[in-house]
C-alpha cells in the first residue's frame, strides 16, 4: 500500500471502507497516527456522509490526562486483499487517524526526503 507525504509533513494513506460487509466502499484519506493506539479515528461529520453505525462508546484517556467517553462506530476495511471488520471512533477533528492496531504485523516506511509512503 502507497501514500504520501503532503506539505504538512503528513503521512497518508488512501483506505476503502464501507458501512457494512459488502457494501459499496468510499476511499478516505487517513493520517498515519503512531501515537495513537487503536484502529480508527473519524470526524464524526465523515462517519455520518458513510453511513455508519453505532457500535457503542469506550472510555479513553487523553493525551492531557482526562478520560472521556467516545462513540465507537463499525465499519468494513478492505485491507491487504481481505475485508476487515473495525470500530472507528468518532470525534470532531478534521482529519481521519489510522492507528497502530492496524499497523500490527506490517512495516511501515514514510521517507520524508521522496514524500512516499509505503504499508506492507
């Protein structure tokens, strides 16, 4: 899989999810997030144009200390040639995460010099 350093000095991957197992995928642009150890982050306006569903709420704690509770929502990922059920937590930043529990078992290589990115 092959992405992009952007002018932001972002690392990011292009991913194809949908609401449900089957169903018609939508590419979404993610920030590879190493700091962040789940699955998924959404902006919760996002989550609603894809159509997922609620799965439930977890409880976090941020960066800062404090515990919150935040929605989880289900979604299919097309993922190295499978489809792979995950939650994506919503929020209400401007960018989708991706996290380290989907980098589990990969290599992950962002050469900031040639602005490429590449998941295998």
């Amino acid at each position: 899989m092959n992405g992009i350093v952007d002018e932001s000095m972002r690392a990011l991957l292009d991913v194809s999810l949908a609401a449900a197992k089957g169903a018609n995928k939508q590419v979404l642009t993610v920030w590879i997030d190493t700091a962040f150890n789940g699955g998924l982050v959404i902006p919760r306006r996002r989550i609603e144009r894809l159509g997922l569903k609620q799965a439930s709420t977890t409880q976090a704690i941020l960066a800062d200390g404090r515990s919150v509770d935040l929605e989880t929502f289900t979604c299919h990922l097309e993922w190295f040639g499978g489809e792979c059920r995950t939650q994506a937590v919503a929020n209400d930043g401007e960018f989708p995460l991706l996290g380290t529990l989907l980098l589990a078992d990969r290599k992950l290589t962002i050469d900031y010099k040639t602005k490429t990115v590449v998941l295998d």
